[in-house]
C-alpha cells in the first residue's frame, strides 16, 4: 500500500481596533482551489483588553466557516462522482 503526504497551507489574519477583531482566513488545497472565510469578535465593555482572546475567537469561526466550506465542496465532489445525491456530510 503506497501513501502520498498532502499538505495544506492556512493562513490567518486579523484586523483589531481594541474593542473588535476581525479574522480572514485562507486555506490553499493542493488542487489550486483556495477557500477563504471571515470571523469577528467583539469585547463586551466590562471585558478586560486581551487582544489574544479576540484573536482567539474570531480566528475558530473563520475557520468554522472554512471547515463548513469544505464539507459543502466535498459533499458536491462525492455527487458529481456518484451521479446521485449523497448523505448530508455532518461535522
């Protein structure tokens, strides 16, 4: 049985203006497709200042959104391979 190692690169951004944060996240396949999603976090006025925990937060639903990203384009991959409607892909 022969393996192949495939590798993904993820970036992730974020944007701060002391009260939100905002992410951009990009993951490139080995395919050339790119996948790109946004998160955001907002600090409650009673919130200490932890740039980190924004960061934190917005980064997961970025990346949130690019996991459901992904799920979306292999579901349709595994239809147009089948020629049918697959079971729903759940996380």
């Amino acid at each position: 049985m022969m393996h192949t190692a495939v590798g993904w690169h993820v970036e992730l951004e974020f944007l701060e203006d002391g009260r939100h944060t905002r992410a951009v996240a990009l993951v490139r396949l080995p395919d050339g497709t790119e996948v790109r999603a946004h998160g955001h976090a907002t600090r409650h006025d009673t919130d200490a200042d932890q740039p980190r925990t924004g960061e934190e937060i917005a980064g997961a639903r970025a990346l949130n959104e690019i996991a459901m990203q992904l799920l979306t384009k292999a579901h349709g991959e595994i239809d147009s391979a089948s020629g049918r409607t697959s079971h729903p892909i759940h996380v």
